[in-house]
C-alpha cells in the first residue's frame, strides 16, 4: 500500500513502501533539492501508482526490459514526471543516484551493475589521513556519497589494526564508531564489510587464539551488520597459511552465530614462495566455510596467476590501492622526482586516465572490488572506481563530468581533473600546463567557496605549480654555483645556493598554508603533523614538505667548507675539480641517475604502466625516506627498483672493444635493504652482499673478456622467494668508465 506522498520544494515525491532503500532514496533527492516531480517506486509497484496516459506508456517500456537484476534500475521521463524504478530496492536508491548525477536532463537508462562488489575501505584510525576526525554525521554523508556513484557497501577496518589504539582527532570511540557505521549500512540497506586482520604474536599459542575469538566475538556481536569478513594473510599481519585457516573457520564460526548470510574472505598478501604453494593446496581442498579470495598490495603472484590457482567456486575481488603515489601496488610511472620528494606517497590525487585502466586491465579476472583507501585524498578515484564497476567501458570525461555537477555544481570542473593528471606527466620544469591547470582554479574558486572537494583540487594545482617553479629556481642556483666554482670561487657559490624565493613563490606557499587550513575545518585533511595531527609525513602530511631542498644545496654546501678547510692550494685545486666535474663521465664513459626518469637512458624499463599497471615486470622509480636537507644528494634521494625476483637492468651497446671498463655504483634508498647480487652479462661481478652504509659506494672492475662484443647487461637481483611487498633492492647512480 503506497504511504503518503512526500511533500517537496518543486515536486512530488511519492514511496509507495517504507522499505530503508526507499526511504534513503527521498532522504538524498530532498537533500538536493531536487526540482521536479518524481515517482519512486519498485518495478513491480510502478504501475498500481501511476494512471492514464502515465501508465500506458510505463506498460510499454516494461515490456522491453530485461527480467530483474539485483540493483538495476530503470529511469526515464513521461510527461513533466521523472520514472525511478528499482528491479529491487537497491535499485531505487541507485535509480535516484542515477538522477542526481545526470540533473535534470538525464537520458532515460535501465542499468544493471557488471560487479557485484563495488565497495570502499574505510579506515577510522589514527594512520588516516582525514577518516580518524569524521563524526558519525560526516561518514553518513560519505556513504550518501558513494550510494550516488553506485558503491553498495563499505569495508571497515577492526578497532584492532596496524595502528595505533587512538588517534587525538577522535569523535568516539573506535568500538562504537563501528557501531554507528554499521548501523547507517544497515539504515541505507548496503554492505557493511569487516576487514579484520590478524594481529596475534602466535596463533598456535591456546592462550593467544582464544584471545582473538573472544575479541573476535565481542566485536561482531555488537553489529548491527555485518554482511562480508575479510581476512589478510598479511600486509597487516603474519600468520602462515596452515595457521590462518583453522583460526578463520573458527572466526566464521562465531560470525554466523550473529551473521548467518555474512560471507568470508582471505588474500595470500605478504606470503613467501612457500607459504603461497600452502595457501593454494588449502584452498584445493575447498573450505565450505569460504566464500572467496581478495587480491591486494604486496602479493607475489599476479592477479591472473592467482585467478588460475583458485579453485572455480570461489569469487576473486580485487583490493586496489587507490590512496598512493609511491611505495605502492600502483606507483605512479615516471614521476618527476621534485614531486615524489615534496608531495609524497599520499597526495590528492585524481588520476582518471590511469584508475580506468587498472579497472579494465583486470576486470575480466574479477568480481568486484573493495578499494584500499587512506582518507579522502583519492575521492574522484573511489567514485570512479563506483561507476566502472557498473560498466567499465563508461566514458572516463562522462563520470568526471557527472563528479563536477554533482558535487561542485559545473560539469567543466572535469577539466581540471583531468588537467592534474597531466601535471604529473613528464618532467615538472617543462611541462607548461601545470600553470594552465592552476590559472583554471583560481578563475573557478570564487564560484566555490568552502566546498572541500574544489579545494582539495585547489591545493593540488598549487602545489604542483609551486614544485615546478621552485624545481626551476634551484636548479638555476645549483648551476650558478658551479659556474662560480669552476673558477674557484666558493664565496660565489655560496652567494647562489643562498638566494631566495621569488615574491609568486612565496605567494603560492602561502595560499598552499591557507587552503590546507580549510580542508582541515571542512573536511578533516591533515597535510600537516604538527598543524593538523596528520600520524606522519608519508601519511599525506606533504605541507611540512613544502620547503624540502630540490638541489644539492647542503651537501654541495658541505663538499666547499671541507675543501675550505684544507692548508694545501693544490689539494684544494684537486678536490675542487672533482667536484665541478661531478656526475659528467669522461671521454667514452656512462652515467645514469636512476630513480630520475629524465637521466637514465641505459635503464630497461620493461613493459610498463600500459600492460603492466603493478610494475611485476618493470622498472619503478622510486624516492629515498630522506632529503636534500639531511645532505643527501638529489640523485640519492631517487633510485630504481623493480619486485621480487625482476632484477634491475642496465643495458649498453656499442661499447669500444678495445677498452676496459670500471664500474662506480652507488646504493642508496629507503632505510631497509636486502642482499644484492650484481652479473654482468650473466657473470657474477658480485654475490649477495648487505648495504653496509646508505648511501654507499662500490667499484668493481668489469673483465674485458665481457665487453669485446660491444654490449654489457647488468642484472642487480634480490634473493629468490620471499615475500613481503617485493621492494628492497634499490640502485641510486651507475658510471661505466673507461679504465
């Protein structure tokens, strides 16, 4: 029986039942105002609410859709009325996410999703970069959000994590933030999914298991939803497969105690070689108690290969990391260090070109997603992400343009998405656009005070202008003091090294403190630890890396008071020239900067970001934990690397026959490190040695007997086997020398 029409601003909304989809439904469009008269409804109740002209020409366009889907809907216009008609209710709340998108002028559509998991981590701890200051208010707002671009539910991650207990930006309680969360899920009728690593020291301890299933169990029971339990194998965590699994059929016992429909989840992430044969010779013998396996960061086998070795009745949802730039599942190829350095790991970042292509890389292998997510800096992405999960072959510029109108309220505000992406194409000095990008914004940001999402893009095209002309400054001052020192003139150099910001720099970092600012009020982002409570740095704090030094200004600064402090003219005079000389090879040699993609032209790179989104067979540069300003070199700070057993490669051709080669290398990179091998066209220059100092430098001869052909390859592999994220081999900067 239809309940009492709803009134509205300029419309009728009528439900014809009061089912918590329905009622959601009309809770966003009246949030919207939305302008015009509009029947939601069920397929099935459609007809009994309209009459006359109405209903005949419904009839007609019942007649030709498909039978019901879970979550289709059908929308279309007759007369001056709008049509919302879920296949279920899901349906009718994504029918209306479908209007509030379009506007107005929606085309009529009948959709179905291609995914069936279409859902966003959601992390409510003191490592996230803006989650950990929302209030219950604030994440139902978030999941409004996400309803309208098609996720059907969110992943919550446990009180109990790789974190710490608490984070100062707390609104409540971990426990009962969980607990509200849940309860929204279960007022908006989607998913509330529970990630839930295992944390325990050593679950073959009695005391250690029960521990877990008694804190397992106090956690789900207090839910009021809990519709999917996923597990990680790792990454966090360290329980080695024939541990796992007893522990989680246990888990999922408890589970449907409270939660009989709830499904259960487990990825092989951060297993060895050996523990991924276990992990696939425990699946083989299919646990009823296992719905499917999840796929995510710091897995050794390739999603395909997995795919392959899972048993057919069990679904694969793919766990992308959506949130990081770098040191990560999907670093972005080629970045100009200047940005790696200042913006870090975890920036604002809309990369709609790039997130397209990893969803329709895989999407054949998969059935849906749940995104890794670290906060609000990858909003555009998570709704992307939602709505190619409904047809991955939906135009990229159509769902950015839908992003703007809903949320900005200007389709053109796609354009400035698409523009930062193309920022980060290419070296920072000559890419010209990245002025083009921030003089769009500051044209629009009159138009769009205090909206958080604006600002967000704001603060990314300012920073990004604001690298690239200091990128330009200091590398103007690092070649003016070289030129100085050609001539011995230190005092000189100094004088250079020392300059200043020019008065639009220093205008850009003041507007970067200002917008920072107001993403905090507005929205909770913490670019800043001190500012803001950000946990750390590479937590997308990149404010406190506003100032980091792009040129060589404190070691090169460090080389001169050395050489100053020498008594001997001659000694000086030698170290002078060896510092002037620098990086340059002589006659007939080879440099190569690596980490910096616009200075190593003997690295191999592999496939690439095309066909190879993960990086398993490709070169990746990579940035150091550390700085120019703790008198590291900038072409330490960067370095190359590739995963697992892919050895970093240097390629030369046309080498001299007749000359004798040495090689200089230095290793240089994040604060962990494992043995390196070096061959030389498949001969051990080399073995398996520690990094006993970072940076350090090794020379090594290379046997003439190697390069009389005219080629030499060099292979820098870790050991075989291992799991973890794959990283740990990092080489800095390569010198082929004549001897």
């Amino acid at each position: 029986m239809a309940q009492p029409a709803l009134s509205h601003d300029s419309g009728v909304i009528t439900v014809p039942h009061a089912t918590s989809q329905a009622l959601a439904a009309v809770t966003l469009l009246d949030a919207r105002h939305y302008a015009g008269s509009v029947v939601v409804a069920r397929r099935d109740e459609m007809a009994g609410l309209l009459s006359g002209t109405d209903k005949m020409l419904w009839n007609k366009r019942l007649k030709n859709l498909p039978p019901p889907t879970p979550e289709a809907y059908t929308v279309m216009c007759i007369g001056d009325r709008v049509i919302i008609a879920g296949d279920d209710d899901r349906g009718i709340l994504f029918g209306v996410g479908y209007l509030l998108r379009k506007g107005p002028d929606a085309p009529d559509i009948h959709a179905a999703p291609q995914m069936a998991f279409r859902a966003h981590q959601i992390g409510y701890r003191f490592k996230n970069n803006s989650y950990d200051a929302f209030t219950l208010a604030m994440f139902e707002q978030q999941v409004r959000d996400l309803a309208v671009f098609g996720a059907n539910g969110v992943q919550w991650i446990a009180p109990v994590s790789d974190d710490a207990a608490e984070s100062p930006l707390f609104t409540a309680a971990p426990f009962d933030m969980a607990i509200g969360v849940s309860g929204l899920m279960k007022k908006y009728g989607l998913d509330f999914d529970l990630y839930y690593p295992q944390m325990g020291d050593d679950y073959t301890k009695p005391a250690t298991r029960a521990a877990e299933l008694a804190r397992f169990e106090d956690l789900v029971k207090h839910l009021p939803k809990v519709d999917a339990l996923y597990i990680p194998g790792g990454d966090p965590g360290h329980t080695q497969p024939d541990v796992l699994f007893p522990v989680v059929a246990a888990e999922a016992a408890i589970l449907h105690r409270y939660h009989p429909r709830a499904t259960v989840w487990l990825s092989a992430q951060g297993f060895d070689k050996t523990q991924y044969e276990r992990f696939y010779a425990l699946l083989a013998k299919e646990p009823d108690w296992l719905t499917g396996v999840f796929f995510g960061p710091q897995s050794r086998d390739p999603l395909p290969a997995q795919r392959a070795r899972i048993p057919a009745r069990y679904k694969l949802i793919f766990y992308p990391d959506i949130a990081h730039t770098m040191h990560a599942q999907f670093p972005v190829p080629r970045w100009d260090p200047a940005f790696a350095l200042t913006e870090g790991r975890e920036p604002i970042n809309p990369q709609p070109r790039a997130q397209s292509h990893i969803v329709r890389h895989f999407a054949d292998d998969i059935d849906g997603f749940v995104t890794y997510s670290e906060g609000v800096n990858d909003d555009v992405n998570k709704m992307l992400w939602s709505q190619l999960g409904w047809n991955i072959n939906t135009n990229t510029d159509a769902i950015l343009a839908d992003y703007g109108r809903y949320f900005i309220g200007d389709s053109g505000f796609a354009n400035g998405l698409t523009a930062l992406e193309r920022n980060w194409d290419g070296p920072a000095a000559g890419n010209d656009g990245i002025e083009q990008t921030l003089a769009f914004f500051e044209r629009m940001a009159p138009s769009h005070p205090d909206n958080w999402r604006f600002e967000m893009a704001w603060y990314r095209a300012t920073y990004d202008a604001y690298v690239r002309r200091r990128a330009i400054a200091e590398r103007m001052r690092e070649a003016q003091a070289y030129a100085a020192l050609t001539t011995g003139d230190m005092s000189a150099a100094r004088l250079a090294l020392a300059a200043t910001d020019t008065a639009d720099i220093s205008a850009l970092r003041t507007r970067l403190f200002d917008l920072a600012g107001k993403l905090y009020s507005h929205i909770g982002l913490q670019l800043s630890v001190k500012l803001y409570g950000a946990s750390a740095i590479e937590r997308g704090a990149n404010l406190d890396r506003v100032d980091a030094s792009l040129n060589d200004r404190v070691w090169l600064t460090r080389q001169m008071d050395e050489i100053g402090a020498l008594k001997d003219p001659l000694q000086r005079a030698a170290r002078l020239k060896v510092l002037v000389d620098g990086d340059t090879p002589p006659q007939g040699g080879f440099y190569d900067d690596l980490g910096d993609p616009a200075r190593e032209p003997h690295l191999v790179r592999g496939p690439g970001f095309a066909t190879d989104p993960e990086m398993y067979e490709s070169a990746i540069d990579g940035i150091a934990d550390m700085t120019p300003d703790d008198g590291w070199r900038m072409a330490w700070v960067s370095y190359a690397e590739t995963l697992y057993e892919v050895p970093i490669t240097l390629r030369y051709d046309r080498l001299d026959p007749g000359t004798a080669y040495r090689l200089k290398i230095v290793y240089a990179g994040e604060g962990y490190a494992l043995p390196i091998r070096l061959t030389a066209n498949g001969v051990v220059l080399r073995d398996f040695s520690d990094r006993t100092s970072n940076p350090m430098t090794v020379e090594l001869d290379v046997p003439q007997t190697l390069t009389h052909h005219g080629g030499l390859t060099l292979e820098w592999t870790r050991p075989d086997g291992l799991g973890g994220s794959g990283r740990g081999h990092q080489v800095a900067q390569v010198w082929l020398l004549p001897r």
